[in-house]
C-alpha cells in the first residue's frame, strides 16, 4: 500500500472535488455550493452585493479565501465575473442561470435553519 506524504494529502478543495463525479447529487452539489464561505458568497450574491469589497465586509473572511472562493464559483459557472473598473482592475460578480437556479435549495435552507436553529442570546446576568 502507498502511503502518502503530508505534503501530497488531499487539500480541502480536492477534497470537495472528489464529490463532482458521486452517484448522489446532493454530494455533487456540495462538491460547488458545499464550504459555508461558498454558501454565504452565493447568498450575499442573492441579497445584491456584488464586489470583492462588499463580500469581504459583510462575511469578515480573509482576502485569500475570499478570492479563491470567487474563483472557483466563476470557474464552476455559479457567478460569473465582469470588469467594472480597469484603473485598478476590478471585478463585479454576478450569478449566472446556474446560480440562480439555487435560490429554492438555498431559501429551503434558511427556512430550516431558521426553524430549527433559532438564534440564541445569552442569558441576563
């Protein structure tokens, strides 16, 4: 049996990548939508934002997680990236037909969540 070195093990994105080709299609799914970053970009999209600065802010995720997590949304034909600004380059990311057609999966999603996981405030001293 090969064993793999800890710089060759699976990285979280490929991680996700193994779950493109399952037979399940919520696995498939996940294997685009899956990582909560992904999901809040893909919602903040929904709810209008639009910039890298605008998703930066509402999410307080770092600049490179932020960047990869557009990147491979563009790449899997989620959002798709336009220039509006060319000094400096600037992108505006808009979802395409394929990520506006995960509107119901993600409005079941905050229906659940705000069903059965409602938010909790600590208790009054």
């Amino acid at each position: 049996m090969e064993r793999i070195k800890p710089s060759e093990a699976s990285t979280p994105a490929s991680k996700w990548d193994q779950l493109a080709t399952d037979w399940c299609p919520v696995a498939r799914a996940l294997s685009v939508i899956g990582d909560r970053w992904t999901m809040l970009i893909v919602r903040d999209c929904f709810l209008g934002k639009s910039r890298f600065e605008e998703f930066q802010k509402s999410l307080g995720v770092t600049r490179h997680v932020l960047s990869n997590r557009l990147k491979r949304l563009v790449e899997d034909g989620v959002l798709e990236r336009n220039v509006y600004s060319t000094r400096p380059l600037r992108y505006a990311y808009q979802l395409s037909e394929k990520g506006r057609d995960f509107a119901p999966a993600l409005v079941g999603l905050k229906d659940w969540g705000k069903k059965h996981m409602p938010i909790r405030k600590p208790a009054a001293a």
